[in-house]
C-alpha cells in the first residue's frame, strides 16, 4: 500500500482533534461546570500535537523530494541542465526527463524580496515559454513540459505572481 498523501495525512490529524474535542465536549456536559484550566490544558495538548505533526508532515514532504530527485537522475535518458549567470556563477542546477518531467536539483539563488518571485521559463523554438513560478527562495521544484522540449531554460525575477512575458534580463539561463 501507498504511504498516505499529506492532504490525507492532515485530515487525519483534523479528525483526530475532532473526536477528541467531542470527548471533551460530552465529558464537560455531563460533568457540569468544567474548570477553566481544563480549557487551557486542553489547548496546550491540542498545539503540542500539532507542532509535531506540521514537523513530521515536512520532514515527509522533504524525504519525498529527496526521493523524486533521485530517482530522475537514474532514469535513463535524463539531462542534467545547469544555469549559470552571466558572470559563470552555477545557480541552479535541473534534471530534465525523456517524458518532460523536471527537478530541481539544486540551487543557489538568493531569496528576494516581497512582492518579486523567481520564475522558470523554457526557450522553445527562439521563444520564452512560462513553464512556473518557482517562489521567493525555491527550494522544491517540480514541472512538467506537455509534448514540447525547450532548447534551454532561465530564470528571471518577476513581480509576485509571475509575468506572462519575461522580464529583459535573465538571471540564469543554461541548454537543456
């Protein structure tokens, strides 16, 4: 069997405190007029939980990234594409699959700013084509390029949101 997806995983954890918040709930009624503190002992075992769990959850998320990474890089066929800045200073680095799929692998871009995100774009026929978003500092990234294989990749720094065209100048661009 399958390891359970995260979504799966938190709802478990939402129905858990679900069940015992309807414990409590019949205990107090039943018991009359609970004690205030029973409230705050409540909260407190309810937020511990919870801070193992999102930890757990993002050890998980991290451990399958891991996984993935590894597992393009022995397909065969795979292309590792590294993006380099105008200066030659590597930047990221993307194993690209034979059925459009792609990693990255690493990278070393630095975070930006509010209000700016780095975006992925794929050079396909002479044209940029947007391939994602990649966030303010992209640690996991995943893409998937439909029947199309660009002859190179780039980052650029666009407003949050991303740009349908890309900005002048990019950050790091590399053949694919």
């Amino acid at each position: 069997p399958a390891a359970p997806s995260p979504v799966s995983a938190m709802m478990s954890g939402v129905m858990l405190k679900t069940a015992i918040y309807g414990l409590l709930r019949v205990s107090f009624d039943l018991l009359g007029t609970p004690l205030w503190w029973w409230g705050v002992v409540a909260l407190a075992v309810g937020l511990a939980h919870e801070s193992a769990r999102a930890g757990s959850l993002a050890s998980a998320l991290a451990s399958a990234r891991r996984g993935a990474v590894a597992s393009a890089l022995a397909t065969p066929g795979h292309r590792v594409v590294t993006l380099t800045s105008t200066s030659g200073e590597r930047l990221a680095t993307f194993v690209v699959l034979p059925d459009g799929h792609g990693y990255l692998v690493r990278d070393a871009l630095a975070p930006l700013g509010p209000g700016h995100t780095y975006q992925l774009w794929g050079i396909v026929a002479g044209r940029p084509v947007s391939i994602g978003v990649m966030g303010r500092a992209p640690r996991a990234v995943a893409f998937t390029l439909a029947d199309v294989t660009p002859s190179a990749l780039g980052i650029t720094v666009e407003p949050r949101g991303g740009s349908l065209t890309p900005a002048p100048t990019m950050v790091a661009s590399g053949a694919v």
